[in-house]
C-alpha cells in the first residue's frame, strides 16, 4: 500500500483532453432528440379550435394526445356547429402514430375518415442517422383502382432541403418537386415549387416572414413526420389555408407571399410566449379570415 501510494504522488497527472467539440446541425429544426422532446414541450398543444369569417359558427376542432414520453400518438379532426340549439361534436378524421419502442419519430401514421371506416391510409417514415426524415411513402389507389406508390425523398444540404416525388402506378403531372431555403434560426425562408406539367413546369416560389415567439407545432415530435404531407391526397394537416411545411418552423409566420398576393397573420400570446390566439388576414382584409384559438 505504502509503494502505490508513493508512486500516485510522485507521477504527474496527464494534460487533460478537452471535450469533441459538438457538431452542430445546420438544419435543426429537421432532427428529432430526446433532450430536445424534454427541453422544448413544456406546453404541449391540445387542442386547436378555429373558425372562418364565412362561416363564424362551424367550428374546426383539431385534438391531440400524447403517451408518457410525451409523444404525440393520436390527432382527432372534428366540427362543432354552434348555431345549433344543441351543439354536437361530429367526428371526421383520425390520424394515429406508430412507434416502434422507445422510438421518438414515428415509423408510421394511419389516416382514418368516419364516413369510410374501413379505408385506412398509411404512410411509412424513414430518418437519417440525425433524426431527418429521408422519405415517406404511401400506397393508394390510382384512377384505374389499381394500387399505386407515392415515394417523397428528401435531401439536405446545409440551408437548403429538396423534396423529390416518386411515383409507381400514377402521372407525375401536377405533383411537385420542392425545394426549401432556410434561415439560421430554423425558419422556411423561401419554397420554390416546381410543378409537373405536361405543357411545359410550372415554378411557384413563396417566401415568408416570422416572429420571434414559439411555434407550437414545432415543439410536437411529429413536426419533423408531417409537415411533407401532400394536400393532394386529402390528409393536409397544419393550419388550414397555410402550406404544409410550415409545422416544422421555430417562430410563428407573419406573412407568406406568391407575387403579389401576401397574407398576413397576427398574435396573441400568453405569459410563456406561447400562442393563444392567431388571424389570418387576405389581401384587402379588415377583419380576420380566419381565427384558431389555441390551447395547451
């Protein structure tokens, strides 16, 4: 004992080795982690309740659930029509995520209408070694009633995410090949939409402005799996009237524009920062086109 003693005093200790230094992702509102799910949802998004100025009464309910890691496993698409003396909550829609154990993306998500029951749409997720989704995949029904595959790839590099449709069994024309420009602080800067058309592409470019208060739907660790979801097959999930990628923004969207077309939105926050009421506003509006209520 006495001779080990004496040598641990007497040997110097090595030079410490400073910590690899993080790498950091260019693109991080694209990846998903379970230090991000626990530092960012404190406030998970519950419901959402939104009306439209022409028809103020017909009321769009949107509910979420979560299991115990906080990860959204249900979302319920309902109306509420409150001109009615006995207001009834009729269900339309169920969107239900699948996880394959302790996962925090889901491998897939089944999309169910109440008029049809037994029709279930599935898409199939894969991700990246940092948590971005690479592709989605459907199989539906094309014209002729035969079963037909619809595969979006997704490329990054460095602000930039190109969207590359792959289908088998169905035209390409009017279908899309996307391309996204992003800011530093995780926000879609600009989607330049290239749509297939069989008399010559269409290019459509958009560009956006945003806040400096939190998105709620980025906080969800389903922003990453649905903000690529095609309006196209009837199952567009985010804000109505807004495009689809933009759940997966950090801030709130002020303002998308096409040409000369702007559409502006304005908040209300509550003493989190989080919002709890948002409009829409078309060109030459005085009043809000639309209004979703929020709530945690």
């Amino acid at each position: 004992m006495m001779f080990l003693l004496s040598c641990s005093k007497n040997k110097s200790a090595p030079d410490p080795t400073p910590p690899p230094t993080p790498l950091i992702d260019p693109i991080p509102q694209f990846a998903v982690t379970a230090q991000k799910i626990s530092e960012s949802s404190s406030k998970l998004l519950k419901r959402e309740v939104s009306y439209t100025k022409n028809n103020p009464f017909l009321k769009n309910v949107r509910e979420f659930s979560y299991d115990n890691s906080k990860r959204c496993t249900e979302i319920k698409i309902a109306t509420i029509d409150s001109s009615s003396h006995n207001p009834v909550y009729e269900l339309k829609q169920t969107l239900t995520f699948t996880y394959e154990g302790s996962a925090l993306l889901p491998s897939s998500f089944s999309s169910v209408r109440t008029v049809f029951p037994n029709l279930v749409t599935t898409f199939y997720y894969k991700y990246n070694s940092q948590g971005r989704k690479i592709s989605d995949s459907v199989r539906v029904k094309n014209q002729f009633g035969d079963p037909a595959d619809r595969v979006i790839r997704y490329a990054y590099d460095n602000d930039k995410v190109y969207a590359t449709p792959v289908f088998t069994g169905f035209p390409l024309e009017n279908n899309s090949l996307d391309t996204l420009s992003l800011l530093k602080k995780g926000n879609i800067e600009k989607l330049v939409s290239r749509i297939i058309k069989a008399a010559g592409d269409l290019i459509i470019s958009y560009t956006f402005t945003y806040d400096q208060f939190i998105s709620p739907y980025n906080k969800l660790n389903i922003a990453n799996s649905l903000y690529f979801e095609s309006a196209a097959l009837g199952i567009g999930y985010n804000v109505p009237l807004e495009t689809h990628y933009m759940g997966v923004t950090t801030n709130n969207m002020t303002s998308w524009t096409t040409g000369n077309y702007t559409v502006n939105f304005t908040y209300s926050y509550n003493q989190d920062q989080y919002p709890v009421v948002k409009e829409m506003f078309l060109p030459g509006d005085t009043k809000p086109s639309q209004v979703i209520f929020f709530q945690y």
